[in-house]
C-alpha cells in the first residue's frame, strides 16, 4: 500500500527537487505576491558565476531554504534528494559517494590508499577522503551543488564521477544581520535528540565584515545493544556534533578582496547503525552458550564501539579584479584525526574457534578494533578567469594547482590476555603485546596538475567549450604489519606515480532564451595506489589461492569517458523548469573493492571495462502563487563488461560480466508537493510532503553471485553447539520509500515548523556489513526511524 501511494506521488510530481528551490528574501514574501517564475539559482559549477539553466551539463543545487525544507540533515538525506547521487552510508562522518552508477564497492576503514570516485569541495577548498566524507552540518549554506558527471579538467582527480560542492554564505559588507534556530526531535523508536544553531554577520567599517557561525547538535540513537548475560543497552549509536566558522572579509575597493577563514568541526559518537542478522557470540541457535534473540533494530556487543573525528579547516582566498581578467588564489590547510573503535570480539572470537580450538572464555575475550587516521593536507590553486560575460565572445578561465597530503593509517587489536591464552609471542612479531593484529601505514601524497577551460560563441545560438588539464601525482607509502593474524612487513616501501590530461568538448545550440540543448565528451580519471598484503595466516587454503590469484601489489589509475546530451527549458513564463540528460560512461580499469573471504582483507582489483548508462529527468512547476510541484528521477544501467578469472576460468570475487556495479540502484526518485497559504497580515502558512524512493542495489560486487547468501556447513564456525549447521540471508538490499512531512507558519523574521521524518517508519537496509567473510557476523547498515519534532527559527 505504501509503495503504491509513493508511486502516485512520484507521478503527480512535486517542489522543486533538487533544484527548485526558493530564495530566502523570496520566501519572506506573502504567498499571495510570490513571483509565479522560479526563482533563479546562481552557481560556481564553471569556477564563473552563471543560472543553473545556463551552465551546459547537468548539474543540481538546493539551497538552504529548500533542504530544510525536505528534512534533510545530512549528506545521505540530501542524496535521496537528488537525482544520480548515491549515498554508501556506514554512520556519521562515514559516507561514501557514487554518482551516476559510477562505484566499485563500498570501503572499509582498512583501505587508506583508496581514492574517491567523487570530490567534495567546502567552497574553494578539496575536503574529500574516500571512506570519511566530512558529516558537514548545513546550516548557514548558500547552496548544494552537484556536478554530474566528469569534472576532471576543472576540478582535477577524485571528480572522475562528479563533484560535491557545499557553498557557505559569506561576509556582507554593511550589514549587520543573523539567524538562531532550535529543533528538537523524538521517536517511537528512538532517542531524544535536538540542536541549536546561530549565525550572525558583523560589519566593521565600510570595507570589512565577520561571519560567525555556531551550532551543536545531539544525534538521536536508535539501535539497540544486547549484552554478553541478555541486558540491553537502549539508542547506543547515539553522538553530537558540534562546531562552526568564522569568516573574515576585507574589501578596500571594488577590485581586491581577501577572505581567512577557520572551519572547525568535532562529531562524536557512541556507536553504529547496524542491525544484525547473525553473531557467532549472540543468536539464538546456541544450547552450550545462553542463546540471544535480537531487537528488531538491535546488535550484540560486549564493548562500547564509536567514532571521534576531529576537523579543522583554514583557508585563504584572495581575488584581484584587473580590467581584462579575474585573479583567484586560494590557500587550503587541512587538519583532520579520526578514531573508529568497533566491537571485534566476534571477529577475534571467530579466528579463536577455528585456528586454535578455543574454549568459550577465551573466544570472549574483549577484543576492541581501533582504526586511527591522521591526516594533513595543503593544496594551492591560482586561476585567472576572464571579466563576467566574457571578452567579446570569448570566456575562458585558466589556473594552477598544487596538493601535498600526509596521511598516517594505523591499526591495532588490544586483546588482554591473548599472548599468554594462546601461547604467541606477539611482541616477536612486529607488534604490541597482546595484539594479535597492529598495522601502521604511512602515505606521501603530491599532485600538481595546470588546466584551462574556454566557451566561444559563435553567434546567439551556437557555442563550443573546450578544456584540458594535465596531471602529476606521487605517491609514497611506508608499511608495518605485524601479529599473529598479519603477514609480517616491516617498513616495506611503496611508490605509485602518475601523469596525463583530461579533456572536456561541450557543444551549446540556444534554440532560444528558453531553451537549449547541450552534447558533452569528458574525461575523469581516478589515481591508482598500492594494496596491502593479504592477513594470509587467516586465510584458508581455498581463499589462498582465490585471492592471491588476483592479488597485485599496485593498482592502476581508473578512467572514465563520459558522452552526454542534455536539455534545458524554462517554460510557462518561467512557471516550469525541465531539464533532462542522456549519457554513457566508458570506464577502464574500474578500482574494484573486494573482501578476500577467511583472510579478513581487501583488496583492491582493476576490471579492464564496465560502464555507466542512464537517464535523468528533472520537471518542476509553479503554476500559482500557492503551489509548487516537482519531481527528480534516474533510470540507470551500470555493469562490468569485462569477468576476471584469475588463474582459473569462473570469474573472481564478483567481477564476472554483466554483474551490478554496487552501491548504485537502477532507479531513484524524488517527489514532493508544497502548499503556501496567506494565514493573516504578513504571515503565511506553508506544508511540504516529500517522497523519495531508492531501488535495489548490492554493497559489493561479489554480493551478486550465486549462494553469496548461503553460510553453509563449509564456512559455518558451530560455536556453542549450534542447532543449525548454517543460514541464509538475502544480500541484495531491498528498495525502499521514505516520506518526510512539515507544516509551519513563517513571518518576516521568524519561522516556526512542526515535522514528522520517515512518516511510515521504513527500515531501510542501506548496506551489507559482516566480518570475516560472513563467520563472525553478518548485519546490515540501517536508517533513522520516524522521528516528529519542531523547529523555531529567528532572523534580524
């Protein structure tokens, strides 16, 4: 019944998303003297100021008004928002990002020298790591934009996908102005939660201004912890994040300015969204061990798990207007530390059973896994950028760009007592006492990369862009492992390089003011990198040779050839909006993730071809001053075309032709239907319902193979005398439908709102999490349940 009722919303469409999206003065308008156009959106997406409906690819943008809007509150909410922006979301702070189909698999914590398919970008400064896509609040954003497709010439590597900008609201010069919001929230099945948010701009003199902003935010906990002894600890994923900004601007002229800027950033929190399916310490199939049956958000823990990530961000952008050109540099200084602790008990218990025969109090020892990532990175960009509209007929923008990133990677297991239980030495094997696995991973990385992009117009219809950025990258990397469950490497070298361009061709034809059509050809590249060994003391001799049969030490830089044709329309007067593209993406050397079965490993595999294909549909409209109607989708094939065997003949790990590439469903819409009303003199009502459905899709490739979903007694570790000699569980995740729903009343200066997230409580599965290929356990990442709050919000 639900699905059928999303499937009517999808279909009367709805406001404006992701584009659709009204300005804040706009909004503060009587609902009766709304402008019946759409409001215009100016973004970046060229490195130059142009209408979303200007730029010549497809690109999307919600601005502040409209996320809040559609309830998002982060990344993941506004990925199901958009059209072709997937979301792998392993918690706060842990998100990965595909667009267009374009994934190998989802990354675990243990590959430090994997690169992002998609760049994420706060402003003018590269944020993005491939696992720890910064969790970044959205309050005081101008805009969201997302650039579909390659964004190698402008945007360089880690854009081979698109790109992810967040774009803050900067200083204004003589206005003193600001903003303070409360939201609180609850849910049947979840914990309190709430946050608290202000922003104020100060100007100082004629030619300077400050913008601070504040915030701190309690996320609500929703999982449910069963205990070694049956307790249960209540909402245990539960965190804050808290943070802010200060931005300085100083503007002596019309011509220079300079803007320093410090971004800080603090997420905690106390656990994980994952709901298991099976645990060797905690099911209910056990007759020598107490059986346990699990909550219907629930886990099995016997040790706190969480995340600290600590971020700060400092910046400098500098601009110079000379009468011919823009001059734009931007200094970008990153410090970032992140500590992930998760629950290894089961994992560690698991290789107890199997490798040593162990009793049932030496399988439960604690066992705590902690991931430490230290990271520093400095990068520079100078551009010049021809004058606003361009020389003539000619806009071009040209620029440098230097990244130097120190990254430090480090794994430990502090399992007391394990040395003396076991009777291993682990101190003689390269690790700390008690530690049966220990990893540091050192990385050196430098690119430096020269690019330039122009736009001819041949006449009022006819235009052709063209650019090209060439590219040389380093990377370095020292490698410890030690302890009884490693492959025994002390400071083992490492070294990558690389060079090359990517080019970009766009073709304009403007039919009219009103409509225009573009064709595309791009190029995105991926940087390549250097695996670690496989833990072969853990494999078996099975998963030996699988996977050391595909195993190389380096990996090879991923590239994609992007073919695009798209249109843009304002219709009605500018009372409708419908874009649309086509495209194909030719992929070499897909970087596939893959988990190497017994040896609790990843690794990373290229697949000589796969591809990317679809269609994306945006249509929104205003047909009165009273509603907006919208709707986003895309339709999507993504696949390999080529199998890798190995040594043998049946394809490996997944990567057999015509299989899924992961993460990415075959089809994702948005819809929503906002109401405005005049309630009384200068205060209007407003209700927005948003509907958003994701298709199926599978966390990794090899998840698609026949009997993925089987344990069976070949694998099966029968820890406390078990009544079963395996299980079954279904690893593609299902499609799911979410609706969000907010009513409220705004004036000129204030707002206040009533909302219910998840108004059906659907329990999505989002991804595939299990350890040791699937012995210890097997769970599935899950999302917020239904949640109702209210929000006040005032601004002077």
């Amino acid at each position: 019944m639900i699905a059928r009722h999303s499937s009517i919303l999808l279909g009367i469409g709805a406001v404006a998303l992701p584009s659709l999206a009204l300005s804040q003065e706009q909004q503060q308008q009587s609902s009766a003297g709304r402008d019946r156009a759409i409001q215009e959106i100016i973004v970046t997406a060229q490195k130059r100021e142009a209408t979303l409906q200007d730029v010549p690819f497809s690109v999307a943008a919600m601005t502040e008004d409209n996320i809040r809007a559609t309830g998002s509150e982060d990344i993941v909410d506004l990925a199901r928002n958009v059209a072709g922006l997937t979301i792998t979301d392993l918690g706060p702070g842990q998100s990965q990002v595909a667009i267009r189909g374009i994934s190998a698999g989802q990354v675990v914590r243990d590959q430090p020298g994997v690169k992002e398919q998609v760049g994420v970008y706060l402003d003018e400064s590269p944020i993005s790591i491939a696992l720890f896509t910064p969790d970044l609040e959205l309050f005081d954003l101008q805009r969201f934009e997302v650039l579909r497709g390659p964004q190698g010439t402008l945007f360089g590597a880690g854009s081979l996908a698109g790109t992810l900008r967040y774009i803050t609201t900067p200083p204004r010069l003589g206005a003193f102005e600001g903003v303070a919001e409360l939201s609180l929230h609850d849910g049947s099945d979840s914990d309190f939660g709430g946050a608290v948010r202000g922003a104020v701009n100060l100007p100082l003199g004629d030619s300077a201004a400050l913008r601070v902003v504040g915030y701190y935010n309690e996320l609500a906990g929703f999982i449910d912890a069963t205990q070694p002894g049956g307790s249960v600890k209540e909402n245990v994923d539960g965190g804050e994040k808290k943070g802010g900004r200060i931005a300085f601007l100083y503007q002596p002229n019309e011509s220079f300015s300079i803007m320093p800027r410090i971004v800080y950033q603090k997420l905690d929190t106390d656990g994980f969204p994952r709901i298991e399916i099976y645990n060797i310490l905690g099911n209910p199939f056990t007759t020598t061990e107490p059986p346990v049956t699990l909550r219907r958000r629930g886990q099995f823990t016997q040790l706190e798990e969480g995340l600290e990530d600590d971020f700060t961000l400092a910046d400098l952008t500098i601009t110079y207007d000379f009468p011919w050109a823009t001059l734009t540099a931007v200094s970008s200084y990153t410090d970032r530390d992140v500590v992930v602790t998760r629950d290894a008990t089961s994992l560690t218990g698991s290789i107890g059973v199997t490798a040593f025969d162990a009793p049932s109090e030496l399988v439960r020892i604690d066992s705590p896994l902690i991931d430490t990532t230290d990271l520093q990175a400095f990068s520079q960009e100078v551009r010049l950028a021809s004058p606003p509209g361009g020389v003539g007929s000619l806009e071009w923008v040209v620029g440098a760009f230097y990244q130097d990133v120190d990254r430090e990677y480090g794994q430990s297991l502090p399992t007391i007592g394990w040395d003396a239980a076991f009777g291993i030495d682990n101190t003689q094997l390269n690790a700390p006492r008690d530690n049966p696995f220990f990893s540091n991973l050192v990385y050196d990385f430098q690119q430096i990369a020269l690019f330039g992009e122009a736009t001819y117009r041949f006449n009022e219809q006819w235009s052709l862009t063209a650019g090209i950025r060439w590219y040389d990258f380093e990377e370095e990397r020292i490698l410890n492992f030690g302890g009884a469950f490693a492959t025994v490497t002390v400071d083992e070298p490492g070294k990558v390089s690389s060079d090359g361009v990517s080019p970009r061709v766009i073709l304009t034809y403007d039919m009219s003011e009103d409509v225009s059509f573009h064709a595309q050809v791009a190029r995105g590249f991926r940087l390549g990198g250097i695996n670690d060994p496989l833990n072969a003391p853990l494999c078996t001799p099975e998963d030996l040779a699988i996977y050391g049969s595909i195993f190389s030490t380096a990996w090879e830089d991923e590239t994609a050839l992007n073919y695009e044709i798209g249109t843009k329309m304002q219709l009605a007067d500018g009372r409708v909006l419908f874009n649309a593209a086509a495209f194909y993406s030719d992929i070499e050397d897909l970087q596939a993730n893959v988990n190497a079965g017994s040896c609790s490993s990843r690794i990373v595999v290229n697949v000589p071809e796969a591809h990317a294909m679809g269609v994306e549909v945006e249509l929104f409209a205003r047909p009165n001053e009273h509603w907006d109607f919208g709707l986003a989708a895309t339709w999507l094939e993504a696949e390999i075309d080529t199998s890798v065997t190995g040594g043998g003949t049946e394809p490996l790990a997944g990567i057999r032709k015509g299989n899924r590439l992961p993460t990415s469903p075959e089809f994702q819409a948005a819809a929503s239907v906002t109401y405005m009303w005049p309630w009384s003199a200068g205060l209007d009502g407003f209700a927005t319902l948003t509907v958003q459905h994701v298709g199926s899709s599978y966390t990794q490739l090899e998840d698609q193979e026949p009997g993925f979903g089987t344990v069976g007694p070949d694998s099966f570790i029968p820890f406390g005398n078990p009544t079963i000699d395996g299980f079954t569980f279904d690893p593609k995740l299902p499609d799911y439908q979410i609706g969000n729903f907010r009513i409220g009343v705004r004036a000129d200066e204030w707002e206040a709102a009533a909302f219910v997230n998840n108004l059906w409580d659907e329990r999505a599965f989002l991804a595939l999490d299990y350890e040791r290929g699937k012995r210890a356990r097997v769970g599935y990442l899950t999302n917020q349940p239904r949640t109702y709050g209210v929000m006040l919000r005032r601004s002077f």
